[in-house]
C-alpha cells in the first residue's frame, strides 16, 4: 500500500514535468535547431532554398486568416511557388515535427525577433490547424489569399 502511494507519488511528479517541460520551450534555440538551417539564423532565408521571414510577416500576424496561416506552414508544411520580397521561391517547407507549445514558442520567436510582434500565435491555433490538416498545396493557396487580404 504505501509503495504504491510512493509510485503514484513518482509518476505524478514525471507527469508534471513533462506536462510543464513544453510550456518552457525557448523559442530562440528551437529556431536554431529546426530552422535556421534553410531560413537562416538571421531569418533573412536563402535564395534557392528558402524564403526569408525577417519583416515580411507582421500583417500576417495581425489578421486572423494570417494567424492560422502561419499556423499552417509549420504544422502541414508548404510546397509551390512563392514571391517573398520579389524573388520567387520553389521549394519545400517541411511539416516541423514538433509539438503545438513548442511551435508556438519557435512562431513567437520569428514575430517578436525578426518582425517586431509582441503578441504570440497561441498553441491553440497549432492544434486547430493540425485538425484541419491543409495539403502543403492547399498552405500555399491560404498564403495567395491571405496576401490578397492583408497585403505582403
Ligand atoms: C528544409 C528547409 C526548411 C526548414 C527546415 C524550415 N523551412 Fe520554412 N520554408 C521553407 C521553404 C522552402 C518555404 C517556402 C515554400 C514554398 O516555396 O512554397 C518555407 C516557408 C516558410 C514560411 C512562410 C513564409 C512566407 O513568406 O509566407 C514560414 C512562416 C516558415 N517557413 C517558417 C519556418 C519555421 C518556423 C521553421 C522551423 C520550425 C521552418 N520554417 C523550417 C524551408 C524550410
């Protein structure tokens, strides 16, 4: 009896820990990990390989079909061509495999850093976009229509 109370005890404390250990996430070294490799660690990309994402999503950001783009490209990835700053970009983003706290501190991260946005895409948008589940093709088409909307 009281070393199952003891293991309970145990089991509580690893589950807490793993429950809090994403909500700490920092943003700044999953960038480095995940995607500086083909965005840069400036965030200014690669022509070629990848788009830059320094100033260029702050309108983005501010508009609620922007959130959930941005939720999107990270979530279910993104492949087709784009025009970032003028310069077109054929590539393939892939799906990042991380957890929805952790993609919210990597997008909080490129907002507050590279864009100036204070305000963070919340975790919950990651989840809600990994319901829907887009096509990288279908990410593609929301960023057309989401620029129509709010502009580059
Ligand atoms: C293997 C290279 C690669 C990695 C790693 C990568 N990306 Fe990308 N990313 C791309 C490419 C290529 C595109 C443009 C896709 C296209 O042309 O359709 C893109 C597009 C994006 C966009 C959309 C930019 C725009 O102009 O709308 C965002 C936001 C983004 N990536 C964020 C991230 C984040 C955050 C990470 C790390 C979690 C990451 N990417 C990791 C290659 C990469």
């Amino acid at each position: 009896m009281h070393g199952r109370r003891l293991i309970s005890a145990g089991s509580i404390a690893l589950l807490t820990l793993a429950a809090s250990g994403p909500l700490h996430a920092d943003g700044a070294k999953l960038y480095e990990a995940n995607c500086a490799v083909c965005h840069q660690p400036d965030g200014n990309g690669s022509e070629g390989i990848a788009p830059p994402l320094a100033e260029v999503l702050a309108k983005r950001a501010q508009s609620a079909a922007g959130r959930e783009y941005l939720a999107q490209v990270v979530v279910s990835g993104m492949v087709g061509t784009i025009t970032s700053r003028g310069i077109k970009y054929n590539g393939n983003m892939p799906a990042a495999n991380l957890s929805d706290q952790e993609l919210a501190a990597v997008m909080g991260h490129v907002l507050s850093t590279f864009n100036k946005v204070s305000q963070p895409i919340p975790a919950e948008f990651f989840s809600a976009a990994r319901a829907k589940a887009l096509s990288p093709s279908a990410v593609r088409q929301l960023r057309e229509r989401v620029l129509a909307e709010v502009g580059e």
